[in-house]
C-alpha cells in the first residue's frame, strides 16, 4: 500500500495556476494533488462553499475537512498532511 495523500485542489481553476502555487508552496514529500475540475468530488463529498479543503488517505477515506480560508490555515493544513503521511508510513 502506497504512504502517499491525496489532496483534492481548486475546483475549476487552471492547472498553470496550481503549480504556480505549489511552486511557492510545495506539498509533503509524499503528498499526491488531485485536481477536480468540475466539482463531482466536492459536490459528492458535501462541499457547501469555497473554499472547502477535503484530505483523503490511500483508502480513498476523507480524513479532514476545512471550510473557508483564513489565519492559520497553512499551517492547520500542513500539520494535518504530515499527520496522515506518519500515520500511513510502513
């Protein structure tokens, strides 16, 4: 079983705008992104308003939700992605 997280990332924005992004700030080592670009995922998974974060594990289980932006988040959101990592870690 892989140790990786998926993280499921901006609804219908630009693959460019992403990596943009992710060039400034980098996921975990192990982490995978997930882009679902016409909101199935989060309408399915119960997304009511933007910004919602969801962090699924290797099971395809959501381990943490985040609703809305604001201070804190970066770090919340860090903090949660290395917990699942160790967690799945052989």
């Amino acid at each position: 079983m892989s140790s990786s997280v998926s993280w499921v990332g901006d609804v219908g924005e630009k693959p460019a705008h992403v990596a943009e992004f992710l060039a400034r700030h980098p996921l975990p080592k192990d982490a995978t992104l997930v882009l679902d670009s016409d909101d199935r995922a989060g309408q399915r998974w119960g997304r009511h308003r933007f910004p919602t974060t969801f962090l699924v594990d290797e099971r395809g289980v959501i381990r943490h939700i985040n609703r809305g932006y604001g201070p804190g988040y970066d770090a919340r959101l860090l903090a949660w992605l290395r917990a699942m990592l160790a967690a799945a870690a052989p």
